[in-house]
C-alpha cells in the first residue's frame, strides 16, 4: 500500500479494476501500489502512456504542464503525519475565591 496526497486545488476521480478512485484536494488516500502505478506512473520512468491515458496531453507541447499536473499528487511509501495546530486556549480566569469562613475582624 501507498499514500497518495493530491496538493492540487482540484477534486481527481479515476477508475481502476471497476473501483472509482477519489482524490479531493488537500487529503491523503490509501490506495494499492498497482493503483498508483497505473494511475500516475508511480515507480515508472517514462510517465508519457500515463499523460495520454489520463487525457492530460495529445501534442509534445502540453507535456511540461501535464507533468506539473501530475506532480501535484504526492505519493508515499509511508503514512504522512498530519499536524494540526492547537487552537489558542481563551483566557482563562481563575474562579473567585471563596468568601466562606471567617470575615473581617
């Protein structure tokens, strides 16, 4: 299995073996290693059949922009660790303090 994390702004479905893959913008999906292979060429050098396949490119001169496409798809042979910032506590105040007891004296 790898993680594929698609940077780009737009929301990439495909379809491999009869299942829809879906790959919205911003979010990390665990798919197959063959499916990420036929997808985006993972592990492939030569990453033009994949272009063409996806519909990306027909001329030489749309491969440099299909390629930038392409690497807007991060994929991992580790799960990325996602971190989130804390929201910043609210101002805390303390609770009065207890007026039971003795009093002024």
């Amino acid at each position: 299995m790898v993680w594929v994390t698609n940077t780009g702004e737009d929301f990439f479905v495909n379809n491999w073996d009869g299942k829809a893959y879906s790959f919205p913008p911003g979010k990390t999906l665990e798919v197959p290693e063959d499916v990420a292979r036929i997808i985006f060429g993972y592990g492939v050098e030569d990453k033009m059949p994949v272009l063409v396949r996806l519909g990306w490119t027909k001329f030489a001169t749309d491969v440099p922009k299909a390629l930038e496409r392409l690497d807007k798809f991060v994929i991992s042979d580790t799960q990325p660790q996602t971190y989130h910032n804390t929201s910043p506590v609210v101002e805390r105040v303390p609770f009065p303090a207890s007026r039971r007891g003795r009093g002024k004296d």
